[in-house]
C-alpha cells in the first residue's frame, strides 16, 4: 500500500516538475520572440503601413498567444511521446519483432490521416488571425472614441461593426477549434480502429503456438502504449503545422536597423532643396521647389491645405522621394538615417508615451543626465517642470494631465534634448490658440543655435515676423514673401 502511495507521489513530483521545466523554456521563449517582434517592428516602421497598430497588437496578444499553446507547448508534448513511445516500442520488439511489426504496419494509415486536415487547419488558423486584427482594430477605434460617442449620447454608436467584429472572430475561433477537434478525434478513431486488428492476428499466432501467451500479453499491452504514443505524436504534429502560417510571420520579421542617437549628429550648416518635384502616382503634388537655410535660420512655408506642405516635410526626412531635384545637408546627399540623427520633428498630434516626464523626453532613457532634461525644458518654455521631481511626474494616456502647449512644448524639449539642430514644424500650434501658439513660436524663433522649417498656413503676420524668410507653396513652386 505504503509503495502504490510512494509510487503516485514519485508521478505527481516527475508531472509537476515536467510542467515547471516546460513553463521555463515557454517563459524564455515567449519573452525573447516578443521582445524581437515588437523591436524589429518599431525599428522598421513607415508612416505608409496599413493597421500597423491594431494588426501588430493583434499579433502580438493573439497570434504568438496561439503560437505558444499550438506550438512550442506542443513541441514539448511531442518531444515526451517520442521518448514514451521509443521505450515502449523497444520493448515491444525485444518481446517478438514480427507482432511490432505487425502492429506498426497496421499505423501507417492512421499516421497519414491528418495530411486531411492540414489545409483545411490552415485556412481556419488564417481566418481567425484576420479576423482578430479586424477586431482589434474595431476595439481600439471604439474605446478612443467612447467619450465622443458618449457626448453625443450614442453610446451604443458603431454597434454593428463592434457586433460583427466580435462574432466573426468568436466563430472563427470555434470553427478552428471544431476543426481541430474534427481532425483530432478521426484521427484518434483510426487508430483505434487498426489497432484491435492485429489483435486477432496476435490470438491467432498465439492459438497456433507461434507466439507464447506471456508474449502476446506482453505486445498487446504495449501495443496501446505505442498507440497513445502515435496518435499524440500526430495529434501535436497536426496542431503544431496549424501556425506555419504564424510562424512564416515571425520569419519575416526585417532585422532590426541600427537606431539613431545623440552621437551621430554633425554641424548643421545647411540644408537646401534643389528643383524638388513630386507626384503621387499619376497626380502631380509640386514642381520646382527650391529654398535653403542655414544654421540658425528660421524659414516660414505657407500654402494652402493639400498644397503638399507635409509632403516636403517627408521628402526633407527621406520617407518619400523627390519625382526630380535634390535635397542636400551640407552640400552632400544624406539618407533617412542622417536625417533622423539630425532633424528634430514637431507634428499637429503630439505623440505622448504613458510615462514620466523625463523618460518621455529622452524616449525611455531613464538613465539619461537629468541636467540636461532640465536644460531643454528650460529651453521649451517648460520652466515650472524644470526640477528633479517634476521629471518623475508620470503623464497620462495621450496626455490627459497636461495641457495642449504644454505637450507641444514637450516635443520641442525632446528634440533640444537630442540637439537637433534642424527643427521640422509641421503645422505644430495649429490646434493652440494663438496666445500659447505665438509663446511656442517665440521660445522657438528666438533660440540662435535652432535652424527651423515650419510648414503653416495659418499663422498670423505678427508672428510671420519672426522668421528669416517666409514662403508661398503653390503648385507651380515656391514664392518668396519676404
Ligand atoms: N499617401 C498618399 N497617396 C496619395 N496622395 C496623397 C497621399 N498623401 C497625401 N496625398 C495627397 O497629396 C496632396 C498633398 O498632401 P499634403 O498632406 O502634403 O498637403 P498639406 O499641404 O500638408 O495639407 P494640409 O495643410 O491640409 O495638412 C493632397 O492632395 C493629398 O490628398
């Protein structure tokens, strides 16, 4: 009795630590592939990729979530019925070779049963995948505009798309989940199936005195063993080839590019723009856009909306290339890595991490001097956060705890704080009203070591005055104003 009790004792310890063991390699392997995924993503976004947020945190919850229970836990239960199934089979054949035989031949069709399902497993593995970006998509849109819809008192607005967002991803996940279930259990049926067959061959041989009765025993009893062990070692293999799709996913991942830093700066002395022409596709955007500015100048571009102002900022940063003409930094070429190094951007939405003060402004560098945190908030117009506690004042999502300025104002500490030298506005203070707007503009214009390009056009003459040179876009190039 004492040893039956010992003996579970001994199966619960070896099943707990088997678990521990595989939690460990899961854990190891989850955090390495996630901390990949998402650094290779962030290294290698563009301003170009469709859903890059809700298709990557779809992904990232619900794919590599799949990944980790259809795969790698799978590949560990693969792993454990190899082994049982190589012991029992050893023993199988050491107690008569031709029944094991027998007995495996008989498990060769079963064995190709699941080539079936794989397509079949795939497809489905794929629809709930594009399903659960369709969600994720829906969740986010609707959870960033749940104030609105509430002040507008249609709470129950978009309730269609969240309904069918939500039941197309709930049924393409049990239609996987039947589908596996499908696979599994006629799999699972087959191998029962052919496994009492050579049963009767082994009574048959046993009669016939061509095998003894201890030895049929011996094979029978093994034989289940090796069976179990076959159909959980199909059963993991038809689960596991269910993520190839996941996993060509990860695959592709591009490797992740070198990432600019304060030390790779240099001297600005000029930037100029030479007969820059540009189409989108067909559509002519500008031609002839030519202007230069030199360290510590400050130049104005006003135009019309969709004149293509925002597209000259991307062409001056790389993201997009001129149809004709050039832009040169210092009389050289220079690529997107260059002006990411060098160029400071302020766009019209503040970009805002869920964090301090501080690391907000270094973009996580919580290491980081804070002297010189201090300094470009000094520079920004920050001066009440400019101290050693207030860096550690935590912002809100998308910035609730501060103000519109306040959080522009940010931006430009961020860039200071990285001594860009070439400040790129692009409509920056629209949404301000004009008192904070023209304080933004004037703790911009009046520090002499920042080269600014602003791209605007509504701002007011009093504050036109500022710049060096203020300029008209027009479809036909850029007209000088002043
Ligand atoms: N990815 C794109 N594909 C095709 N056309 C585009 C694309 N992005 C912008 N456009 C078009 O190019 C033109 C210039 O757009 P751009 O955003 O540069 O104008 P803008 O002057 O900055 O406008 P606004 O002042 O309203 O911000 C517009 O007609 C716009 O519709």
């Amino acid at each position: 009795m004492a040893l039956i009790i010992l003996g579970y004792a001994v199966f619960a310890v070896l099943g707990y630590t088997k678990s521990v063991v595989v939690n460990k390699n899961i854990y190891l392997i989850n955090r390495k592939l996630k901390e990949n995924f998402l650094t290779s993503k962030m290294a290698n976004v563009t301003e170009e990729q469709e859903d890059f947020e809700s298709g990557n945190l779809s992904f990232f919850l619900n794919d590599l979530k799949l990944l980790e229970d259809n795969y790698w836990r799978q590949i560990f239960a693969l792993l454990g019925s190899i082994v049982m199934t190589i012991g029992t089979l050893t023993y199988a054949l050491y107690s008569n070779v031709y029944i094991t035989i027998i007995f495996l031949l008989f498990m060769i069709i079963p064995t190709l049963a699941p080539k079936l399902f794989t397509k079949s497993i795939q497809a489905k593995t794929d629809t709930w995948s594009q399903n659960n970006q369709i969600l994720s998509a829906t969740v986010k849109d609707l959870l960033h505009g749940a104030l609105l819809l509430r002040r507008y008192n249609v709470t129950g607005g978009f309730s269609k798309r969240m309904n069918r967002s939500i039941s197309e991803m709930e049924s393409s996940n049990a239609s996987l989940k039947n589908q596996i279930a499908l696979s599994n259990n006629f799999i699972g049926m087959l191998f029962s199936t052919f496994s009492y067959l050579p049963i009767g061959l082994g009574i048959y041989f046993t009669i016939t005195g061509k095998i003894t009765l201890a030895q049929f025993v011996a094979i029978q009893y093994s034989s289940s063993w090796i069976l179990n062990g076959f159909n959980q070692i199909i059963t993991s293999w038809n689960t596991i080839s269910s993520t190839k799709s996941i996993r060509t996913k990860i695959h592709q991942l591009k490797p992740i590019k070198a990432i600019a830093s304060t030390e790779n700066t240099v001297v600005m002395n000029k930037l100029s723009a030479n007969d820059i022409s540009f189409n989108y596709d067909q559509k002519q955007v500008f031609h002839d856009v030519s202007f230069s500015v030199t360290q510590g100048e400050k130049i104005l571009i006003g135009g019309k909306s969709g004149i293509g102002k925002s597209t000259l900022i991307r062409m001056i940063l790389q993201e997009l290339q001129p149809t004709s003409g050039k832009f040169l930094f210092n009389n050289h070429s220079y690529s997107q890595v260059d002006s990411y190094n060098n160029f400071g951007i302020v766009g019209q939405t503040p970009i805002i991490f869920e964090d301090s003060l501080k690391d907000n402004i270094t973009l996580g560098d919580s290491t980081a001097n804070d002297q010189k945190v201090i300094i470009a908030l000094k520079q920004s117009g920050l001066e009440e956060f400019a101290n050693e506690t207030s860096l550690q004042m935590r912002i809100n999502e998308n910035g609730h705890n501060f103000s519109g300025g306040q959080l522009k104002r940010i931006e430009i500490a961020r860039a200071l704080y990285f001594n860009r030298q070439l400040l790129l506005i692009d409509e920056g203070t629209a949404s301000l009203d004009p008192e904070t707007a023209t304080s933004i503009h004037e703790s911009i214009l009046n520090n002499k070591s920042l080269t600014v390009i602003e791209v605007d056009h509504h701002i007011p003459d009093d504050v036109k005055k500022l710049y060096d040179k203020v300029y008209e876009l027009s479809s036909t190039g850029l007209a000088l104003q002043n």
